[in-house]
C-alpha cells in the first residue's frame, strides 16, 4: 500500500523523494519509521490525515502522514 510522508524540520533529511512510500498491508507508523530509518525518539507529533496518532496506529492506502519533531526555540 502507498502512503504519503512528510517529514518535518530535523526530519526533513528522513523524507521519502517522492513523498510516497509502499509498506505492506496493515502498517503500522513503526513500520514506517522503520523503512524511513527514524529513530522514533526522534518523532514526537504523529499525524495520519490531519488527525494526532499514535506509534501504534494502522496505517491504511493513500493515508497522509506527517512526522514532525520536538521543536526548540526562543
């Protein structure tokens, strides 16, 4: 199944090219980080279709995901 990424900030390297990645049937996030190479302390905010998920959470075909880190500043 095809997902969309965005990585964000620091993560930003991490980013698939095309912004497309193929997983197999009932991904997971942790699935994803790992094809991406992310350690997931790196990933603070997960979002699948706009909306905050967790780790855990299936990922179904043409989701939206976008990873974002903890974010610093002043």
């Amino acid at each position: 199944m095809d997902v969309h990424v965005k990585c964000f900030a620091t993560l930003a390297s991490y980013a698939p090219q095309e912004g497309i990645v193929t997983l197999p049937e009932n991904g997971r996030v942790t699935d994803l980080l790992s094809f991406l190479h992310i350690p997931q302390e790196d990933v603070t905010v997960v979002l699948i279709n706009q909306f905050p998920a967790e780790y855990a959470s299936p990922l179904t075909a043409d989701d939206h995901v976008s990873l974002i880190p903890a974010v610093t500043g002043g």
